[in-house]
C-alpha cells in the first residue's frame, strides 16, 4: 500500500530569488485551465517561496479559513471573489470538483449547494443529496491525495515550465486521463509515497527520485477502453457538456439503449445489465467506488437506476452507466 509522504513546500533551499516576487500582487495571480485550488495555492506559493503557505492563502483569499486540499470546500466564494470580482459560481464552473454533481442533481438542490458554498457554509455538498445514505458516499468520489498524467505534465513543462493538477485525475473513477489516455499516477512505485496536495506534479518522486514513467503499466484486456471513456465521460461533466434532462426521460432512453447493446430489458436482480457493468469495469474499480455488483440475493444498483428507485443523481453510477453503453460523450449527447 502506499504510504503518505511528507507535505513538501514548493521549491528548494536556493529560492530566495523567487521571494522577489510581491506577496501583495498575488490577488492578481491567475487561474489555469481547469486547474484545481490546491494546484493553484501551490503555484503561488511558488511565486512567494520564502512566504509560508498559510500568508500565500490569506494574500490570495483575505483568510486562511479556505480549505484548499479537500474539492468540495466552502471556500469557493473568496476563490470566486479573488478571481472574477464578484461571487459567482464561475469559479466553480471552471476549477471546482462540485462540478461533477450538476449533470444529475435535481437542479434547485444544485443551486442551493452552490449558495451554500459561496456563503462558507461548512459541508455545503450535502444540499446536493435528497437522502444522507447517498452523502456517506462522498469519500468514494474524490481521491485523498493528488494524481497527475505524464503526458500533460510533460506537455506542461514545455508549454509553461512547470506542471499544475487538474480536475479531472482527482475524481477517483478516473483510473486514465481523458486527453492522452494514459494511466493516472497516484504513487511512486519504489518507495510508495503518494503526491503531495502542497506541491506541484513533477516527472520524477521528490522523496526517492524515481520516474513515475517507469510505473506506468499498461493495463490489458476488455476493461481499458471501459475505462478510457468513464474518464472522458467524467470530464464532460465538469466541463458541463453533457446535457441535464428529465429523470423520467433519462431513464427511459437508458432503458433502450440497455436492451439495445446489453439484449435484456429485465429489471430483475442479477440481470444481464449487472453482469455487463461488472464485466466492463472489474470488480476492484466497482469496489474502490463502494459499487460492487459482487453481493448475491441483494437488488443491485444498475437495477435501482433503471426502476427509478434510487442511485439516480450520483455522477459516479451515472457517469459508468453512460460510458458503459454508449462509444463516447458525443454520442450521448445526440442521443439525449
């Protein structure tokens, strides 16, 4: 198992050179592309090294009460704030995880987290369940510590030199990144320290100095392009591309499509959709996510969606649902 490594500040013994840089001119500092909080807090620290990291959050935010390593913070009214100059939910539109919630949350539940989010309210995620057993699901969403993709930390360094996380390799689903579908890395494989939320991704483990080239392994068999397309699917949905439709018709053309490419309309427990799904992702990913289809003589969740009984507003059975049963985001969205 890997083990968490020490939270190393960005930069080295020789970056007072860097502490050139004003403190005050960080609230002018801005935003990559679908970059994340920490990512951003990181870089800016990097900009004001000799600075500590709680004086770069309250020159960037006007407070340290922002808690930038957890996606779903209440911080997103002072990020809004610092970024756009006025508190909109742009920010989190464009670097926020809560993103993943909007395409299957019943919209008024989605705009009252959203306020609540921008107000500071502690646990502002919770607006977006209409039951709290589906709240206690929320650690199976979002990783504990970071994941990058080399390919785009290589492209990054050419294009900007340096790296920054994005929002995308932090779902847990995600086992691929959406752009190069390349295997997310998530820990050094020689000495198993994980990726630092304070720091920036790198080529190399800045505990052991391994390539994180050499752990990529390619992963073999029907699963890969399963997979592959659940990250691009989940990438749609924070980028809002895909469409938010009626449950009732939602659930009525998942149906068709199912019997279509699964050949079974039953909604029966252990239903050949169930073992579809199982067989499309594995069982270790379905377990990660706490969605195992491994239980005999329970009615699984696939089943649940398609009655229109529960499940239907979780962006992870959705998003492994639509990228099960159609080729890409683009076909679902002319489906829908």
């Amino acid at each position: 198992m890997p083990s968490h490594s020490a939270s190393a500040e960005v930069g080295d013994a020789n970056d007072e050179a860097r502490c050139s840089c004003d403190i005050g001119a960080l609230p002018h500092f801005p935003a990559l592309l679908d970059e994340t909080t920490f990512s951003y807090v990181s870089r800016a620290h990097r900009l004001a090294s000799c600075a500590t990291r709680n004086s770069v959050i309250s020159a960037l935010f006007g407070g340290q009460k922002i808690a930038v390593h957890r996606p779903l913070h209440s911080g997103f009214g002072a990020f809004s704030l610092h970024l756009y100059g006025q508190i909109s939910n742009i920010a989190l539109a464009k670097h926020g995880l809560m993103a993943l919630f909007q395409t299957f949350s019943h919209p008024d539940r989605y705009a009252k987290a959203l306020e609540q989010a921008m107000s500071g309210k502690p646990r502002a995620y919770l607006y977006l369940y209409s039951a709290q057993s589906e709240a206690a699901q929320k650690d199976a969403y979002f990783r504990a510590s970071p994941a990058l993709c080399t390919a785009c930390v290589e492209q990054d360094l050419r294009d900007f030199h340096f790296a920054y996380y994005r929002r995308q390799h932090q779902v847990l689903a995600c086992e691929y990144c959406a752009k190069h579908e390349k295997r997310l890395i998530t820990y050094c494989g020689r000495c198993s320290s994980t990726l630092s939320f304070a720091g920036l991704p790198t080529l190399h483990c800045p505990d052991c100095g391994a390539s994180y080239a050499s752990d990529e392994i390619a992963e073999r068999g029907s699963c890969r392009p399963f997979k592959v397309r659940l990250s691009q699917f989940i990438n749609s949905m924070l980028l809002g591309e895909l469409p938010s439709i009626p449950q009732s018709r939602r659930l009525e053309i998942l149906a068709e499509r199912s019997k279509k490419i699964v050949g079974s309309s039953s909604l029966a427990p252990g239903n050949a959709l169930v073992g579809y799904i199982q067989s499309a992702y594995g069982n270790e990913l379905l377990s990660q996510l706490r969605l195992s289809l491994a239980h005999q003589g329970s009615v699984e969740w696939p089943t649940k969606i398609l009655s229109g009984t529960a499940m239907l507003e979780s962006p992870t059975t959705n998003a492994l649902l639509t990228s099960a049963l159609w080729d890409s985001a683009n076909e679902y969205f002319a489906e829908m």
